[in-house]
C-alpha cells in the first residue's frame, strides 16, 4: 500500500476491503440461513439473492470505472459481465478481481483529484471523487446492515424473560 499518493484514497481502498469481508461473512450467513430476501418494493436488484449479490459486485466495478473515467484514465482491465446471474456462482472470485482492480488503479490517484470537481455519477447526483469513494465504501455496508436486520430476530418478538 506504500504507492499510494494519498493516504486519504489508500485508507477508503482499505476501508473498501474491509466492509467487502464484513458483508461476504454476513452473506454466506443470510445464504446458509435460506432467509427471505429484503423487501424492495420492485426493485429488479432484490428479485432473488443471486441477482442481489451480483448488483453488490457490478457497484463495485462501477465506482471504480466511473472513477478512472472521470480522471481520464479509463479503466478496462476488469471483468465487463453486467448480468446478475452470470456474475453470481462466481461472484467472490469476480469482487476479488475489481478489488485488485482498486489497488491497481487507484494509487495514482493525488488529493487534489478528490474535490472541489464535482462530476455526474451514473445515476445523475453530482459527486466529488472522494465522495464516489466514500459511496463505495459504504455500499456493501449498507447491504450487510440490510440482510443482518433480516438475520437477527427482531426485539420486538423476542418473549421476555422471567
């Protein structure tokens, strides 16, 4: 990690690892559990856990694309599979791909590259690079939070003790 021009970006890839492996360990848990799929109200990513899991990966190697696209330097050295169901009984080999993928490309990266530009992420909000990279981190975060909730009883109907 000593290549890195920023510490600030070598921290969020570090950071960006980390919640990977809290959200694979809450996933192989919420996979081994056969528990009901979080309500989504029609979202296509939420139509069965293989199409979630693979929604998680693809934003993975999407913050990472829009970033070197930004930048002017374009990354297409990963994996460009955009369906779900293809991703999936290879997922973890897949995420370990764009995460060397991060470290690859992302050392470069200088603080000055981080703000005040801001640039129209792909679902139309303005972003700074610091904070697409901050998004990153704390996707996989969100999704484990999400299934964790599932995986845990709820206080609500837990009997009281005597």
């Amino acid at each position: 990690m000593n290549d890195f021009k920023s510490r600030a970006v070598m921290s969020l890839v570090e950071l960006h690892e980390q919640e990977w492996r809290r959200f694979w360990e809450t996933w192989d848990r919420f996979v081994a559990a056969g528990a009901p799929m979080p309500d989504a109200r029609g979202d296509a990513d939420y139509q069965s856990p293989n199409h979630l899991v693979g929604h998680v990966a693809r934003a993975a190697r999407g913050y990472l694309t829009w970033i070197g696209e930004q930048l002017g330097r374009p990354v297409k050295d990963v994996d460009p599979e955009t369906d779900s169901l293809k991703i999936a009984p290879r997922v973890k080999e897949f995420v370990a791909e764009v995460l060397a993928a991060w470290r690859r490309h992302l050392p470069a990266v200088v603080d000055a590259d981080l703000e005040p530009a801001t640039y129209k992420s792909r679902w139309g909000t303005p972003m700074t690079i610091e904070a697409m990279l901050e998004h990153a981190v704390v996707h996989p975060m969100r999704h484990r939070i999400q299934l964790e909730r599932i995986l845990k009883p709820s206080v609500d109907s837990r009997q009281p003790t005597a």
